[in-house]
C-alpha cells in the first residue's frame, strides 16, 4: 500500500501538480491559440536530476518552481509550481501535497511528524483549504471564500484509483476566492481531492489534488478549459520515474526513520541506476494510463474542454473546445485555429497534421 500511495504522490506529484494560462492571440487568420512543450527539470538540489515530466503551456508564459523533495515525508516527492501569463494576472497553480495521519500515537501531539505524516485531524475539502492553503499561500492578498461546491462527481470518478492505493474514502470540492491584486479583483478557483484510508487504528489521509486557476473576475470561467488542459497535459519522464521507484524501494526496507537528513536521502539517490526493470516500466505505463483516464473523467466536470488524437503519439490529448481547427507537429507543439483559412504549414519549417477528435 506504501509504493502505491507514494506512486500517485508523485503524480501528482505530481505531484499531485501550477500551470496556466490563456494565450489567445487576434490574427488575419481568426483567433489562435498557440501551445508549446515545456521540460520540468529536476532542480531541487537533493533529487535525481534531468528532467522529471512534460506539459504544455501557451507559448509567452513562464514557470517558476517545480519539482519539491522532502526528506522527512512519506511522499518524498511533491510538486510546487506556477505557471502564468506575462503579466500574472492569469495562472495555474501546484500547491505542495502533504501526507496526516490520526489519532497520534504515544508521546506525539497535532502537528508532529510521526513516520512521514504530520498528525492532524481529517478535515473536508474546502475546510482544508480554509485552514491549510489560505494562511500558508494566500495570506499577503487577505483572500476570502466566497463559493464552494462540492464535486460529487468527480470524487466519484477518482474513487477505484484511490481504492487500489488504499484509500476508502474520496472527497472533491472546488472553492473560490476573491481578492484584490495590483488593483484587479481576482476569482481563483482552488480544487482540492482529498483521500483517507480509514483503519481500526486510525485515518490516513492526504490532498490527492491540489492545485488552482485564478484570473481577473468575471473572466475565469471562460479561460477554465484551457487551464483544465494544461493540468490533464503532464507526461512523466520514464528514467526519471524508475529512479524515483528505486528510492521508493530504499525508502521502504530501511523505514522512514532512517531518513534523518536531505544528505541520506543524497546517498540513496546516488545508488541508484540508470537500467529500467520491466516492473518500472510496468508501474510508469499504468499510472500514465491511469492519470490520462481520470484526467478525461475529471475534465467533464470542466466543461469546455474536448479530446483529439494526436497522430505522432500514441496517447489521447485534451484541448480547449471552441475552435474549428487543431495542429500537431512532432516537438509536441500544438495550434488551435478558428478560421477555416488558416495553415500553418504555410510559409513553415514545421511538419503540421491536423487532428481529430477522440470517439
């Protein structure tokens, strides 16, 4: 249960996982909106290295953090991540998933670090984004709560892949917020998924899901389909994913505790290699399956956005619905055209196709 739940921490890393945007550009042509790859490298100073997963984003945007080792948590591994517009005033964002546990055990109290779960009481969705992520993340813009809405739905949809991690219990709730900013009133919309495992012993439970759109008021429903894409968009890097498993394996044979500092979780990277095991590949194919499905199913619930294939690669990509035409090339770049007219293969280095939708 340990590998499997560390597995999706990653996820979402991933990570569990900020992104955003809107490039919409006015042409000749109509409108068009332009996405590009963009590589997420392992920086964090302790971690593997390279490159740790891919995702899109509109061309003129930019990313600031990324990929968050932590040494004395059970996930190890989280994502901490925003991506926005040239000037901020639209983004997506990957706030950190931590691991709880309750009741304490002996000699620990709330708030302590008991086996890589800081011990506090479970909570709703939108009471853990009240207590938790406004004071640590939205605090300097005196943020208020201003809607919240349970997603039933999707909790229910996210329910069998929790199950096999071994969490009995999936709730989703979308909260928005209000605030001012550089004289703009904003609206972000924060999902939360939270999952428990509920035991004789006691509960088990973690933010699954975790990350926000945010725009100027009275524009963020409209720009929801692109931001949705952009999450449901990550691809993690193969090599990167099978040392991340081998640290997971390290992890589990010599117990948390064993983990004191960032230099021991150093060394346990540093013993890992650069051949990938059949059962790697394996667990890297499932959950890359698994988050492309459960995207699809969580993006229903976001409405707007629609699924093409994509004829250089094997996997399903969701888009932003509203356009007549979408190219692909093969750097993983993608055009959206609303004008019958428009080609961009002419006056063009690049090899576009244009794409269908998924049946």
């Amino acid at each position: 249960m340990k590998m499997r739940s560390m597995i999706c921490a990653i996820c979402f890393f991933v990570f569990t996982l900020i992104i955003a945007g809107a490039a919409l550009a006015g042409s000749p042509e109509g409108k068009i909106l332009r996405l590009k790859i963009v590589s997420i490298q392992d920086r964090s100073g302790v971690g593997i290295g390279g490159e740790a997963f891919q995702l899109l984003i509109p061309e003129d945007w930019q990313t600031t953090g990324g990929v968050l080792w932590r040494h004395d948590l059970a996930n190890l591994v989280t994502l901490a991540m925003r991506v926005a517009s040239p000037n901020g005033s639209e983004a997506v964002e990957f706030f950190p998933l931590t691991p709880h546990s309750w009741p304490p055990p002996f000699g620990f109290a709330q708030g302590n670090n008991y086996l890589g779960n800081i011990l506090l009481p479970p909570v709703d969705p939108a009471v853990y984004v009240q207590q938790m992520i406004l004071p640590q993340f939205r605090r300097q813009v005196n943020a208020r709560i201003i809607e919240s809405q349970a997603l039933l739905e999707a909790a229910q949809a996210l329910a069998a892949s929790a199950q096999q991690r071994g969490y009995n219990v999936v709730k989703a709730d979308k909260v928005r917020l209000e605030y001012a900013e550089g004289g703009t009133i904003m609206h972000e919309d924060i999902y939360c998924v939270l999952v428990y495992g509920q035991y004789p012993t006691g509960t088990i439970w973690s933010a699954d899901r975790l990350y926000s759109f945010k725009a100027p008021k009275g524009e963020l429903d409209s720009r929801a389909a692109l931001f949705q894409a952009l999450v449901a968009s990550q691809q993690i890097n193969l090599s990167w994913f099978n040392k991340y498993l081998q640290v997971v394996g390290m992890w589990q044979q010599n117990v948390m505790a064993s983990i004191q500092s960032a230099g021991m979780l150093s060394r346990y990277i540093s013993q890992t290699y650069d051949e990938i095991s059949a059962m790697n590949r394996q667990a890297w194919e499932t959950y890359q399956a698994s988050s492309d499905r459960i995207n699809r199913q969580f993006s229903e619930y976001v409405r707007g956005v629609e699924t093409y294939r994509n004829p250089f690669e094997s996997r399903p990509v969701e888009l932003p619905s509203g356009y007549q035409d979408v190219w692909a090339n093969t750097r993983g770049e993608y055009i959206l055209s609303d004008s019958p007219n428009f080609n961009p293969n002419v006056g063009s280095t690049q090899n576009w196709e244009r794409l269908t939708k998924a049946q």
